[in-house]
C-alpha cells in the first residue's frame, strides 16, 4: 500500500487525513494499515477518523458506530461521528436508498474534513470494488472514462480530495491481514441482498465469470481500469488545449466555437463538454451518451437555431456559431443605458453589465492575431488608424445602417439580424460600437467592413468584452 500512495501522490502535503471508516472488513484495514505508516513515518501526518451512521439497521448501525470508536479509541485516534436520516432524504428528493446514502455521506465527509482541517479524505475502496464498478458500467453501457473505474483520488469538493489507497489490494488480500492481525469488523447483513445490483455483481456475476476465466478476472479488471484512466487523462489534456483557444463564457454559462467543436475527435469533444458542463453544476451522474453524441452533433449541424434540454434544468443552443450551454432561463438583465458611453483607449470603460477593455497593438502582434481566426465573439481587432475618434458604445437605435464585413455595400441593422437569423435574446442585448464616421462593430455579430484589419493595418484596436451578469 505504501508503493500505492506514492506512485498515485496521495495525501502530498497533508498535516492531518481523515479516515472514513464504516466498520466493515476494508474499512478496518485501511484505519490499521494507515496508523501503521503513520507510525513508521512513511506517511508524516496526524490521522483523523470519521464514522457516518446512516440508521438504516436499527441498533446494528448504533453498533457499527460503537465499534468504530473503540477501534479509534484504541490507537489513539480522534473519532467524529455524524447521524443522518438516509430514508428520509430518499424519500424527500426521490431517490434510491444507495444514492442517498452515498450523497449525504460523502457531504458529511467534506463537513467533517473541512472542520478537522485534512485536506484528503481516504475511503476503504479496494481491486474487487473496482472490477466490480467496471462490470456495473459495462452493464448499463458506458464509454471509455467509465471503463476507468474508481481513480486513486478524485476532488471531494472545494476543499479536499478523496484518495483510496487500498484500490492496489483484493479482497482476499485483506481478508488474510485481518485474520493474520487477529482482528475483527462488522458484517452489514444487507450486503448480502442481491436485489441491489452491486450485490448481484459481487455475489453472482463476478465470482460466475471469475470460474469461466482461465486467469484472475478482478486483475484483469483493474488492468483495464487503469488503461482507460490513462487514456482519459491523455484526452483530458487535449480537451483542456481546445477549451483555451474556443470557450468564452456566455450570458449565462458558455459557449464552444461549433467549428472547432466539430473539428475535435468525438472523445476530445464530448471530454470538453463534459469539463464544461460540470463546471456549471450539472450533475454528470444524469448525463448519458445520448446526451453528448447530441451535443455533437449539433456541432456539426448547419442550424440557426436549436436548442436541446440536459438534466438539472440545463439547455444547449447552437446560436451564431456557438455551442452554448445554460443553466435554466437566462438571468434577468439591468435595464440598458440610454445614453451614449466613450470608450477609454487604452482603459476600461462600464456600460450596463458589460466591461470594455481596449488595448492598442502595433504591427508585431499581427502574427499572432493571425493564428486566433477562431477568436471568441467578446474579442474583436480594429484598424485603429480607420477609427475616427472618440469611439463611443450606446444601444441600437431604429434606422441603424453599417457595412457587415463581407458585403458589398451598408445594410440597415434591423435587417441584418433578420437575414441572419439571431435569436431575440441577442436582439436585445446587441451593443453598436461607433465612431464620428459611422458603427464599426455591432457586438457580439460583425464588425463594420471599414475597420477590419488588412495587410496595410499598422495599429490595431483589441476590444474585450466581459459580460458581467454572466459571472454572478
């Protein structure tokens, strides 16, 4: 276990471990084992234990929680013991017995970390809980990052991560040190139950594909675990590559260049997604591959306007180009200013929940701007040298005209984002940006065919917009 930690970096730089022990077989081992490193110095932190009770067994779960503080009690450790009520939480957000049960442990667990100050959480998870993971995902269809199984570690929340570092032993490994040890747990009668699934795989399943195997299939299991971990990570490192350069945030979420989007591999794709949607609190437990594979493709569709429904109250639409995710109905909006604002350059100026920051580049940064044709719809490059000053920013107006680049010749406003097909959120909440000769850029869809950038362009105007309300 010692080679685990390390290989695996668990518990770098932790002063204090909380142990989250139930009672059960692994859970005794990994509090044994870890007093034991602890005491050699192999792992230099204080150790804390903490013991959940979901009263779901009567005077059996008032039993496990005993147990657990005399074990504690006799290596000298601190116990922390929280009750809650598991049938009830079940009942009052409808779901099954095991969800809730994990769900209130694992936020009792952060509680109790965070108060305890230990910044890493250890679990008693070991090989067959993670042969068994495999086959559970195999059972009800799963991609490759499923087939990865439980990681080493994974972040718990803000404040601390959950490490399992018996996930290199098996359970008849762990069987012999307790016997060898001399030592007791206690048995959950209800883990023998195999109407729930995972006990119908560990009891039934694996054991029946175990006798048909010519080798150790739980081994094999774990090999393909960390296969799959690894090439998720290497995915992982592509998706974040693609979030730099093609996500922005939205009004109320974010948005992915749909081009690029459609341009990454379907694995790359769906991993940039699913890093997005999380990060906006959707819960990833409820997104399936269906839900993704419809993300792509519309990626890849030629709709103006398209929008899907994900679990936890979130949408996607395909708006201008963008793949946008949202949580819920758009937030509401302070009113637009009436009146016309000067932009700063170089500064900063405030105009309603939009901030403006313009920069003044020169000849040596075309290059670069040259590699960014996929830019983000909230960072537009002016010809500063064809900007009349001073450049102001206000609302649209009735009878607006400009020249989108690309066309021929002016169009009135109000036409254009008909023919362009832009939703009336976007209608709403254009900015027109103008000089004293006219609009050079009608935010957040086409600058003025007077101010793009050419090979003649000596200096050029960066304008960046953040969207304030997006970030509350």
């Amino acid at each position: 276990m010692a080679r685990f930690i390390r290989v695996n970096h668990l518990f770098e730089g932790a002063a204090r471990i909380l142990l989250a022990i139930s009672g059960g077989a692994d859970s005794i081992a990994l509090l044994r084992v870890m007093r034991t490193l602890a005491a050699q110095g192999v792992i230099q932190a204080d150790l804390v234990c903490a013991h959940v009770n979901h009263q779901l067994r009567g005077a059996a779960s008032d039993g496990d929680e005993a147990f657990v503080t005399a074990q504690a009690a006799e290596l000298g450790i601190p116990a922390i013991t929280k009750s809650v009520d598991v049938s009830a939480f079940a009942k009052t957000h409808k779901l099954s017995i095991e969800t809730a049960g994990r769900q209130l442990r694992l936020a009792c667990l952060g509680e109790i970390a965070r108060s305890e100050g230990c910044p890493w959480v250890a679990t008693g998870h070991q090989r067959n809980d993670n042969a068994e993971t495999v086959l559970q995902r195999l059972h009800r269809g799963t991609g490759f990052r499923g087939l990865a199984g439980i990681w080493p570690s994974r972040q718990l929340d803000d404040a601390s991560k959950l490490a399992r570092p018996l996930l290199g032993c098996g359970r008849l490994e762990i069987g012999v040190y307790l016997r060898t040890q001399h030592l007791s747990w206690r048995e959950d009668q209800t883990n023998a139950d195999c109407a729930h699934k995972r006990n119908y795989i560990r009891h039934r399943l694996l054991p029946t594909l175990q006798n048909e195997s010519g080798s150790s299939l739980v081994s094999a299991l774990a090999d393909l675990a960390t296969a799959a971990r690894r090439l998720h990570q290497r995915v992982e490192k592509q998706a974040e590559r693609a979030i730099a350069t093609h996500v922005c945030r939205a009004d109320d979420g974010r948005s992915i260049d749909a081009v690029a989007l459609a341009s990454q591999p379907e694995v790359v794709a769906v991993e940039l997604i699913r890093l997005q949607l999380t990060q906006l609190g959707c819960g990833e437990r409820h997104l399936t591959r269906r839900h993704y594979q419809a993300i792509v493709k519309l990626a890849h569709s030629g709709a103006a306007r398209k929008t899907l429904t994900l679990p936890d109250g979130f949408r996607v639409c395909r708006e201008l180009g963008q793949i946008v995710l949202r949580r819920g109905t758009a937030a509401p909006r302070a009113e637009m200013p009436t009146s016309n604002v000067t932009i700063c350059i170089p500064g900063v100026t405030r105009f309603g929940d939009y901030r403006m920051e313009a920069t003044i580049l020169d000849r040596a940064d075309l290059a670069e701007i040259a590699l960014r044709a996929n830019k983000a719809p909230h960072l537009e490059y002016l010809d500063f040298d064809r900007i009349s000053l001073p450049l102001i920013v206000r609302a649209r107006r009735n009878g607006d005209r400009f020249q989108p680049l690309g066309l021929n010749g002016p169009k009135k406003v109000g036409k254009f984002l008909t023919t362009a097909k832009v939703p009336p959120r976007l209608r709403q909440h254009a900015l027109v940006f103008e000089d004293c000769e006219g609009i050079i850029w009608l935010y957040p869809l086409r600058i003025d065919e007077r101010a793009k950038v050419t090979d003649q362009t000596r200096r050029i105007l960066a304008l960046r917009i953040t969207d304030l309300a997006a970030t509350q």
